[in-house]
C-alpha cells in the first residue's frame, strides 16, 4: 500500500496528554498516522480541545523535521523548500522518511572514499591549495591561479565552493553582476553541537528527536568514535540555526544542556559526566528564509566549461548532503552537454571520451 493510500485509511487517533519533554521516534506506520493527522488539520479540522493536543504533537514532528533540514521552524523558513521537505518524507514513498545514520566518520565516508575513486580514474586531489582566480583563455579553457604555486589549465572549471567564496572567482561576464551580488543575501546559519561523554550508557537507541527542550537531535557516537567498550557512552547533540548558542560560554552550555538530557534519558541522571566540549560551524548553511531562492543560481554560466556547484545553489532542495549531492549531478550534466555541443563544433575530442 502506498503512503498516499495509508493516508487515506489511517483511523483517527486523540493524544490525551503530552508530556513536557518527550522523545519522537517513530516507525513507519506511526509516521503515516502522524502525516494523516498533518492533512487533515490542514484542511480546517482542528475544533476540540483533544484534537488541538494532537495536532500540537503533530506539528512538534513536522517543526522538528523541518528544522532539521532547513535549519529554522515553519514561521522563519522558505515555505518552498518546507514544502519539499514535508512533500518528499512524508508524502512520498512509504520509505522516505527513513534516516540513515553514518556508521563511518563523514570524511572516510565522502572524502576519501572520492580520492580514491578519483585516483583510480587518474585524476589527482590537491589539498590545502587556494584558488585566487579563475581566468578565462583565449580560444576556450581556463587558468586557474593559486595562492601559492603555478597555475593550473583546465578544459572545464566545477565551482564547488560557498557562495561567499564564489562570488571573486567568478570571471566577468560569466553572470550577471547583479546575480553574483545577491549571493550575499543568502547570509549564513550555524550549526553547534554539544559532545557530552558519560561513565555508563544512559540512551539505548541509535538516535532521537527531542520536543519541548532545547535538545534537538542526539546522536549516538559512541561506535564511530571507536569508543564502543564497556562503560561509556558519547553523545552529541546537533542544533541547527543555531544562533543563540553560536557564541554561548562552553560552560553556560553545559549548564542548560546536561539537565535537559537528564529529562529526556533517566539514566543520565545517576551518570557521571568524563568530558563535555563544543564544536561550533559558524557558516554551516545559507540562511533559508523567505525569498532566498531568488538568489539561487542554476549550475550554468554563459562561459561554456564553467558551472557552479554546491548545495546553496538552485537544486530545488535544501542545503542538506542530498542538495549537493544532486548540484553535482547537474553541474556534470551541463559539463556534457556544453562540452560536447563545443566539440562538435572544432571537430575536438569531448570531455569524458578517452583516445
């Protein structure tokens, strides 16, 4: 049965009390009643008091899914993108709203696992290496100056980079000036998160959802952190647009956040805490608020090899992993095509065809 129809046929349910601090972490059958109790409300169905309580928990769920991914509630974000967010994982496909947890560090999982992929197609990395500008040349091509070292030529440029660093490499005439200049009204979100390890396991799932407390995500890291031994386990708790915490004393932190998991994990409260540090991503996302679409560019320039590329550009999703992910397809995608509707043209061998 599809979601669609499990939404049709979902029976009716009343929360009778809503805890102050509960946990949301539910399977799929739960999500498709939640999702059946988001259309109806939202047709005008709320009347009863009871209704009004399940339509708070309700609404709890769908904030906190929101939040996570566009990194603000419903009455600060783009409605565009909260639509595509609610549309895709709760009324897409009966799986959609699965979240898959990392069992590998981000950088194994991403960075390296590229590098290497990149290296068997003989291409090479280079790290630490700044690009000062991106020229265009004469007869088609690019140079790339670097801060340090010689230039690079190229046949074709993926500008990969935030758009704060975007905006003074793109070479002239590449966009209009007044679309590069927009870019900074994207601005920036962050993201802190709180690392608390204690002396005994005080949360059994893999990972939870908090509502009514300031802790949004927890995540247990104790096993990619390789610390999965008896007697200790690492939690981290993400907090997206995370502004009133950016410049938070560590201490101030820690003493609001180990009292809220005490609430939400009962065992924590007999814990003892061995370390509690912060991290803080100051310009982790742009800031997806009402409008900020506008300001998105498509993946092409007018100058044929170059295109842009990341997550703050217009993919039609969020600035998530899954956004970038398909800003590199079209990045990809117009590469081909450009390159080879050029080569066609010169008679010369296209991007991606080997001799």
């Amino acid at each position: 049965m599809s979601t669609g129809e499990r939404l049709s046929s979902a029976p009716a349910r009343v929360t009778k009390k809503l805890p102050p601090a509960s946990l949301v972490s539910l399977p799929p059958s739960e999500r498709a009643l939640s999702c059946a109790h988001c259309v109806q409300y939202s047709r005008g169905a709320a009347a009863r008091q009871a209704d009004a309580l399940e339509f708070r928990a309700v609404n709890y769920e769908a904030d906190n899914l929101v939040f996570a991914t566009i990194y603000g509630g419903f009455l600060v974000t783009s409605l565009a993108l909260a639509a595509v967010v609610v549309k895709t994982g709760l009324l897409g496909k009966n799986n959609a709203a699965d979240i898959g947890v990392p069992t590998l560090p981000l950088g194994e999982l991403h960075g390296d696992a590229g590098a290497t992929l990149l290296a068997k197609l003989g291409g090479q990395v280079a790290l630490s290496t700044k690009v000062s500008a991106i020229e265009p040349v004469s007869g088609g091509g690019f140079r790339i100056a670097l801060a340090q070292g010689d230039p690079v030529t190229a046949d074709a440029v993926v500008l990969a980079v935030p758009h704060e660093k975007a905006a003074p490499l793109i070479p002239a005439g590449a966009l209009p000036e007044q679309t590069v200049a927009g870019w900074a009204g994207l601005g920036a979100s962050p993201i802190v998160n709180v690392h608390v390890i204690y002396d005994r396991p005080v949360m059994d799932l893999p990972f939870v959802a908090a509502i009514d407390s300031p802790v949004q995500w927890v995540f247990d890291r104790t096993k990619i952190s390789a610390m999965d031994r008896p007697g200790q386990q690492y939690l981290a708790i993400s907090l997206s647009a995370a502004d009133q915490f950016a410049d938070t004393p560590v201490a101030e932190l820690q003493e609001q956040f180990l009292p809220a998991l005490a609430e939400l994990f009962p065992a924590a409260r007999d814990a003892r805490v061995t370390e509690f540090f912060v991290t803080r991503e100051r310009r982790a996302t742009f800031r997806q608020t009402p409008g900020s679409g506008a300001l998105r560019p498509k993946t092409a320039t007018a100058r044929p090899g170059l295109v842009l590329a990341g997550a703050w550009t217009d993919t039609g999703w969020p600035d998530t992993m899954e956004g970038a992910v398909r800003s590199g397809l079209a990045a990809a995608a117009e590469l081909r095509r450009t390159m080879l509707s050029t080569a066609s043209k010169t008679g010369a061998s296209p991007i991606g065809e080997r001799q």
